[in-house]
C-alpha cells in the first residue's frame, strides 16, 4: 500500500504525462504511461528434477495478494490482427519484453540501479498477450526508472530489436556463421528461446519458457 502523499506524487506524475500519451512509434501502434495496480499471488510450489526437469512432487501454499500500485508503460502489440498472422505471436511479445530489461541498464541512470540490475519488471505471461507493459518493481515508484525508460522509448525499442537480431552467443545469424566455418550446410531449425547472454538474463516468473526471438 502507498500512503496518500506518494500516491499525489504519482498523479502528478500522470497528469504531466497525459501529453505524451501517444509516443513516437509509427502509426497504428498506441504507447502509453501512468500508474498500474500490481498483484502477485502464490499459489504453491514445486519440486523438480536436476537431471530431467520433471516434476517430482507438489505443494500448495495459502499466502495474501501481494498488491501495489506503481508507475508503468505499456505498448500495445494489436493483438487482433498480429496474433493471427504471426508465428509464435505470444511468446514474441514475451521475448521483446525481456529484451527491453536486458537493455535497461544502457538507458537508466546509475543512481537508479539496484546491484547490476534496474529494478523494473514486465508482465512475464506468454498465453493471450495484448501488450507489452514494464512497471517499477517499488510501491509509488520511487526509482524513476520508468520516467526515464519512457523518455527515450524509441532509442530502447531500437536497442532491444537489435539484441534479439544480433546476440553473440544464439542469433540466427551467429548460429549460421558458425556452421559455416565448420563446413555445415544443414538448415535446422534454429533455437529461438535466447541465452543467459540476451533474454535470459532477467529473472522470470515463467523460468524462461514461452519465449522466441
């Protein structure tokens, strides 16, 4: 919960936003910011296998909501038509998020880091996205990481298309350069789902599955 004085901070925040609400993007693509209400429940837990990654046993668990509200962006990914269209629509706009946290550090100012990482998150969902939405991960937010974010939103849509095209370690085209190099002309299908090195390196509340570059 946020006491009343944080929470008219952030309304003023909003109000002074209410101007760019429409961002840079191109037409047809609606950008927004202001304050989200956060919830996260847990349900229970499970124990899985080193080797195998099976599920050896559940347990559930009865904890309260955790809830906030705190400053957010979102981008709408106009689900209606590109759901149908393109493969792996879900999981694309999963992956876009998580390239956003990867570059994050290259936007934020470092009073605003926490350790070695910005302390924002995305909506870590992978069934029936409509958009992509990145909040601070503090009640009120008190970082400012998203105004900062927010500011520069086309210079970090930019950065993060380019990571996914261009990681060192599993893009397409490094996968392909180095089959070329040892005379290997096969075509498999590459693996799409990033490394430690590009979208795995942020924690995710799906541990990393429903994701394609």
């Amino acid at each position: 919960t946020i006491d009343g004085k944080n929470k008219g901070f952030i309304q003023q925040i909003e109000s002074q936003k209410q101007q760019q609400q429409f961002s840079k993007l191109s037409i047809g693509v609606v950008a927004s910011n202001g304050v989200v209400n956060i919830k996260r429940k847990v349900w229970g837990y499970a124990k899985l296998s080193l080797i195998t990654r099976n599920e050896l046993s559940r347990t559930e668990l009865s904890l309260p909501t955790m809830e906030y509200d705190t400053n957010a962006f979102w981008i709408d990914t106009e689900a209606p038509i590109l759901k149908y269209t393109l493969q792996c629509y879900d999981e694309g706009v999963h992956a876009l998020s998580h390239a956003v946290l990867a570059v994050s550090h290259l936007f934020v100012s470092s009073n605003c880091l926490g350790g070695d990482t910005v302390d924002m998150d995305c909506d870590h969902s992978y069934r029936n996205a409509t958009r992509l939405i990145m909040f601070d991960v503090r009640p009120g937010g008190g970082t400012h990481t998203i105004e900062q974010m927010w500011n520069c939103l086309d210079l970090v849509l930019a950065e993060a298309i380019k990571l996914l095209d261009e990681c060192d370690t599993c893009s397409n085209n490094y996968i392909k350069t180095q089959r070329a190099m040892k005379g290997d002309e096969s075509d498999d299908d590459d693996y799409d789902g990033g490394c430690p090195a590009c979208l795995q390196s942020c924690p995710c509340l799906a541990f990393h599955h429903g994701l394609s570059r």
